[in-house]
C-alpha cells in the first residue's frame, strides 16, 4: 500500500480572516491544538499565520502598544500542493525549502487540509512500529 497525502495529512484546518486580530488567531489555536493557520481574505487563501508569528505579534503588542491583524503578519504565499501529489515528492521540498507545513487543495474543493512536520513525525511512528 503506498501513502497518500490524504492518508496522513490533518483534514479540513481551520482557517482565519486577514482582518482578524493576532489575538483571535491565538484563541483558535489554543482551542483546536494548532500552530497554523491559513489566513482567506473574501474565501481566498493569502497567507499562513504560524505560531511563532502569533509570539512575535505579542511581543510588539508589548513594546509598541497595539495588536497588528492577521493579515499583517502572516507568510504570505503558502505552499501549497494538490492532494494527488506523491507524499515523497511533498515530504522531499518541504525539507529541500525548510517549511513546517504544506496546504493540500483539491483541484475541485480548495483547500481540504494541512499536512505539518508534526504529521509526518506521526507517519514515520506507525511506520516504525507495524
């Protein structure tokens, strides 16, 4: 049986508006057990907000005063891939460009999940163990 992205990648993620505040973002990750978000402007995807970029936000919210919104802050240009794409293929750039997670798209639904370096570590776990 060969793996396919849809086997191993965490389904239908939850996404965030660009105008939202950081704090908003931080609430959905706290509460779904997360460190990405794809941030959608009018149901478009425009960006990925990481854990790390919620951190930094707070940090300046510290010494700046004021929350910067999602949109502001976020990575703009996500990876992403389609769910056809061969999981050696996805799991190969993903270290060649040290990126965290690919956003997985179907070529009629859009956006149907993210696969992170978290799902990976889980892969190779049952791999390692059957």
């Amino acid at each position: 049986m060969t793996l396919q992205i849809t086997d191993i990648m965490t389904p239908c993620p939850n996404t965030i508006e660009s105008h939202k505040c950081v704090a908003d973002a931080k609430q959905l990750m706290q509460i779904g057990g997360i460190r990405h978000l794809p941030v959608v402007e009018d149901g478009d995807l425009v960006g990925i907000l990481s854990e790390r970029e919620v951190q930094l936000a707070e940090i300046v919210e510290k010494a700046m005063g004021g929350m910067p919104r999602v949109g502001d802050i976020c990575q703009k240009d996500p990876h992403v891939v389609f769910d056809d794409t061969p999981l050696a293929e996805i799991a190969s750039e993903m270290a060649e460009r040290k990126i965290d997670c690919a956003l997985i798209a179907d070529k009629d639904a859009g956006l149907i999940g993210i696969f992170t370096t978290v799902d990976a570590c889980r892969c190779i776990q049952v791999l390692l163990e059957s």
